[in-house]
C-alpha cells in the first residue's frame, strides 16, 4: 500500500511539472504578444505617426488585459512570491491606457512619455524574479550600446590609455551580449533571412570597433558607432523579442 501511496505521489509530481512550465510560457507568451505591439507603436512614434501607434497600443492593451486578468492573482509559479505582480501589471496597463488616449488624439510626445518606461517595468518585472529571456537580452543589449554612443558626439581621445581601455571593455561587453542574444533567439527568428542579415551585420560593426581603436582615429570610431546604432535600434523593433 506505502509502494502505492509513493508510486501514486510521484506521477502527481511529474505530472505538475510541464503543467507549471506550460503556465510560465503561456504568460510570457501573452507578454511578448503585447510588446510586440509595444514595440511597433513606440516605432511609430519615433517617425512621428501617432494614428498609426494607436492601432497598435490598443492591440498591446487588450492583449495586456488579459495578462492582468489571468495571471493578476493566479501568477505562474517563478511569479508566485512576488507579492509586487499584481500592481506592476495594473501600473503597465495604465500606461498603455494612457498613451492610446494620447495616440488617439495626436499627442505623439504624451504617449511615447507615458509608454517610456513600459520597457524597463517589463524586464524588471522578470528579473526580479529570476527570470531572463530574449527579450530581456535584447534590452541589455540596447543598453550596452548608451556608453559606447556618448563618443559619438564627443570624439573620443584614443591617445589616453583610459579611454582606450573603456572603449575595448564597452565593445567586448556589446560583442559578448549580441553572441548571447543570437543563442537565445526563438526558432522563428532564426531561420529569418533578416534576422540573419541584422545579427551578421551587427556582428561585423562591434569587430570593426577594434581596428578603429587601435588605428588612432576617432572619425574610424564614430562611423563604426554609426553604423552599430542603426543596426541596434532595427534589431529592437524587429526582432526584439
């Protein structure tokens, strides 16, 4: 009978593994279905076309609805101790509310204002409970592209020794992150003739990084940075998570 009772607890067990992960990526599924239209409308916005971003904000708002209404007390277990989920996703779809009514009525400044911050919340949001995805590489890796930028507009002094190694250390951490980012990526974007494009491209522009620092010339530093800036931001809103 003890055999019975063991033999009977362990299929429970084993059973409710894929059913928790079949959970997580359900939830992570829906998110990433909203910040694809996130991402499209904060695209929009850029190129200042707020009748376009709206149609987009309103099919990440109703997506998210989902999210808050489905997970915002039945959290997926890798959520399930953050006793903050609830309110992050209310305060995210606030924002989204907010830049739809912002979007809808021309107010293009207002709404990228308001859906700002959206990015960070979500990868917070995970991080902080111990979760990392493509996405969240993806926001790592456009953050680590912030200080090698600066030297765009203030040429880098390549005959000091310090910035020479800040420089190699910034495009070290960027190359390692873009390798991470590229072993990460979903199946449907990998098989991408775009993607593959974007992600070579990019490969190529950090290692060009190197032979510019060492050639001297800060002008050889700031077209590689021009050109690594453009593939950056495309790789965000096309394949940014």
């Amino acid at each position: 009978m003890l055999r019975l009772f063991a033999t009977f607890f362990v299929v429970i067990f084993l059973a409710a593994g894929p059913a928790r992960a079949d959970t997580e990526g359900a939830f992570h599924a829906k998110i990433n279905e909203a910040y694809a239209g996130y991402r499209a409308a904060t695209s929009y916005l850029r190129t200042g076309n707020p009748g376009l971003a709206s149609l987009e904000i309103a099919g990440a708002l109703d997506t998210w609805r989902e999210v808050m209404v489905t997970y915002g007390d039945n959290p997926p277990p890798a959520y399930a101790k953050d006793a903050q989920l609830a309110d992050t996703l209310s305060a995210i779809g606030k924002r989204l509310e907010t830049a739809l009514g912002a979007a809808e009525s021309g107010d293009a400044e207002q709404a990228t204002e308001s859906l700002t911050p959206v990015r960070d919340m979500i990868y917070d949001l995970r991080k902080r409970n111990g979760v990392r995805l493509y996405a969240d590489c993806i926001t790592e890796l456009n953050r680590a592209v912030e200080p090698l930028y600066k030297h765009r507009h203030k040429a880098p002094d390549l005959g000091n020794p310090a910035v020479r190694r800040q420089l190699v250390s910034e495009s070290e951490t960027y190359a390692a992150l873009l390798k991470d980012c590229r072993g990460m990526a979903p199946a449907a974007y990998t098989g991408d003739a775009e993607f593959i494009r974007l992600f070579d491209g990019t490969r190529n522009s950090i290692q060009s990084m190197f032979p510019a620092i060492d050639s001297g010339d800060p002008n050889r530093v700031i077209n590689v940075l021009r050109e690594l800036r453009s593939f950056d931001r495309i790789i965000y809103f096309r394949f940014g998570g």
